[in-house]
C-alpha cells in the first residue's frame, strides 16, 4: 500500500535554511486493489485479509518494500502561494524526488 505525510514538515539546516517538505512512501511491488463485492464478503469473514497476507508473504520470502520520495518547497517558492501547508496544492506542482529505500 502507498503511503504520504498527512502534514507538511519543515526541514532546517544547521545554517538555519528550511524547506517545507512532504513525505511520500511507494510500494516497490505495487499493490491490488479488492471488488467492492469481495471487500464487503471478507469484511464479515477474515476481516484481518490484508495483515494475513502480509505474514504469508513475509513467511515465504516475499519481503515488502518502499521507496521514500520527498516533495520539497523553498521559501522562494511559498511566497506565490495562499497556503503553503494545503497538501492538494503543494503536491500538485512540485515533482518527487527520490529520498532512498
């Protein structure tokens, strides 16, 4: 499953320059998605499915993984913006670099 900060952090250098980032988590592997019809009958049968197959996964080798990005934005950036820490729109025109795995 993907993964992003709900909040916007501020990033500080020790000569006190910032940055505003985000923080976005992507699964290596991809992930699937369930029919509404199959989530709604394993919401009543194994509602622990997604955990379940994670153990699986894990006791067979299948490790999962992420790949960190990060959305930064400078000062210089922020001053054009209303609201630096609206998530829509600083995710909208910023690109992601890549931060590790």
């Amino acid at each position: 499953m993907h993964g992003y900060s709900g909040h916007t952090f501020k990033l500080v250098n020790k000569d006190g320059k910032f940055v505003y980032t985000q923080w976005h988590f992507r699964a290596d592997k991809g992930f699937k998605t369930l029919t509404t019809a199959k989530a709604g009958e394993l919401s009543g049968t194994n509602p622990d499915y997604g955990i379940q197959t994670l153990f699986e996964d894990i006791e067979k080798g299948n490790f999962p993984s992420w790949t960190v990005y990060i959305v930064r934005l400078s000062l210089s950036q922020r001053s054009g913006m209303a609201n630096a820490y609206d998530i829509l729109l600083f995710r909208s025109f910023l690109p992601l670099a890549t931060g590790g795995q």
